[in-house]
C-alpha cells in the first residue's frame, strides 16, 4: 500500500498543493503589479541599467561581468539609474496593497535597505558589482522572509 501511495503521482501531487505557500497578493493586484514591473523594464534607461548597471531582468547577458564588475557609476549611468528607480518605485504601493502587517514590515524593510545599496551605488561609495551583489543577498533575504510568512499563514 504505501508503495503505491510513494509512486502515485496523484498522491504526490496532493503533498505538493498542500505545502504551497498562500499567495501574497490577489489576482487582480499581482497582474496589475507586474503590468507595472514590466512597463519600468522597458524604458531607454530601464535597458540601459539593465545591461550596464544592475542585473534587473532573468537570464540576463550581463549578469556575470555586473557582479563582478569594479566599475563606479558614470554621470551618464547614475541618471539612468536615477531615472529608472523612479520609474520603478512606482510599483511599489501596488506591491504593498491588501498584504498583512507583517509582510508589509518585510516589503518596507527591504525597499529601505535596496534603496540604501542604490544610493551608495549612486554616491560611487560601492561598485557595479558589490551593488549587485548586495541587492541579490537583499532579494534573497527577502524571499525567505516571505516563504516563512506565507508557510505560516496556511
């Protein structure tokens, strides 16, 4: 019986659904979230970031040379950064809609501490590549925080 039940992908599937993390956001407002994320990600100075500056989008070409790049913001980088974080910081009041206290408080400190990483980046206190570096262990640090509440929350 428990042979069965182990290589019954149905059984399995079961498991699967029933340790899913809750979704953070409604439906409505996670599409409207990323209709925003993606609008920012497509601007001149959006693309520009992305391909000089931080790795913003997935699989992207330059990832690799931006983590590890020991370059400082040029004038012209550090108004498209300056720009595209405007654009960008937009989404987050959606991102902050119908979620509990205690993701709001995960959401309000990560958006602290990332901007604090752009402003040094800005500033030419770090590097392109600790900027990114940093941002990532923030994202990551984020993520985890966020799987613990919706884990819990079920």
């Amino acid at each position: 019986m428990l042979t069965a039940c182990a290589s019954n992908p149905i059984a399995n599937n079961l498991v699967q659904v029933a340790k899913a993390p809750t979704p953070i956001h409604s439906e409505s407002v996670s599409k409207r979230l990323n209709a925003c994320i993606v609008r920012s990600n497509q601007s001149a100075d959006a693309l520009l970031v992305d391909s000089q500056i931080i790795a913003v989008t997935r699989n992207n070409p330059h990832a690799k040379s931006l983590f590890s790049s020991p370059d400082k913001l040029t004038d012209q980088q550090a108004q498209a950064l300056t720009n595209y974080l405007a654009e960008a910081n937009a989404c987050r009041p959606i991102a902050l809609e119908g979620v509990n206290p205690e993701m709001t408080a995960v959401y309000q400190d990560f958006f602290k501490r990332i901007d604090a990483v752009y402003a040094d980046l800005i500033a030419r206190k770090i590097t392109i590549g600790v900027a990114n570096q940093e941002r990532q262990l923030l994202i990551q640090d984020a993520h985890l925080k966020r799987v613990a509440i919706q884990t819990k929350s079920k």
